[in-house]
C-alpha cells in the first residue's frame, strides 16, 4: 500500500462532503498539472490517503482510501487528464495544521512543506505515521 495526500478547499469539497457521499466514496476531478496526474496514475485500489482542506483550514482532518484506479475525467475538455474514486475511511480526531507539520523536524522533506501547491502527492510510510500520531490514531 502506498499513501498520498488530496488536497481540497472546503468551500469546494469538504471533509463533511467526502464522509457524506458514503461507502460509494466520490472521484476526484479537476487535477490539471501533470506531476499530479502522475501521481493519480500510479495510485492503487486500496492505497491511503490524507485528506487535507487546503487554503480555509490548512490542516489534515481525514484519511480516504482510493476504491478505482485511475481513469478519464469527464470535466477535461482535452481529455488529457484523469482521476480516482475515494471513500472516507475515519475522520483525524484532531486536524494537524499545516503549521504544526512544519514545526515537526521530522516532516521537513514532505512534498507538503516543499511543494504547497501540488494538489495530489506522495506520502512517505513514515510520514504517514508521524501525522497519524499527531492527529490522534496510533499507527
């Protein structure tokens, strides 16, 4: 299993919206910059990920899991990108703040504190337990 980070801005799609759309889980469109694309691509039926609201918020507040490969978005006129389904696994019972990953000297080489703005991207299996841990799950 491999793990990743969705970011979304709640005024756009929310955390509250995710776990309301059920076990039928959503797909996530609207990725248009290639390394993100790549990312969605080589994502796997059962693949983790945080969820992250972006912009209001700036904190991790859930976990989704990828429930369909890669395929075309239906709102890419060009049809050169594409996009996964996700389901809302559990809720983080405390966010971790943007802020707080930055303070965590152990989170200095995520693509989060390096690269904001890519709006999907990679999660390291360490990287991925310190912020469970912070964000109140024992993994």
């Amino acid at each position: 299993m491999r793990y990743w980070l969705f970011k979304s801005e709640p005024s756009s799609w929310s955390w509250d919206q995710q776990v309301a759309a059920g076990a039928k889980g959503t797909f996530w469109n609207g990725v248009r910059n290639h390394q993100a694309k790549l990312n969605l691509q080589a994502m796997k039926k059962g693949d983790r990920g945080f969820f992250y609201h972006s912009n209001e918020g700036k904190a991790v507040v859930g976990i989704v899991e990828v429930i369909r490969e890669y395929y075309p978005d239906h709102t890419d006129e060009t049809g050169k990108f594409g996009m996964v389904d996700v389901k809302a696994v559990e809720a983080l019972p405390k966010p971790v703040t943007l802020d707080e990953i930055k303070a965590e000297p152990r989170l200095k080489d995520m693509v989060l504190v390096n690269n904001s703005r890519l709006s999907v991207q990679p999660v390291t299996p360490e990287q991925w337990s310190i912020i469970c841990r912070m964000g109140g799950l024992d993994r």
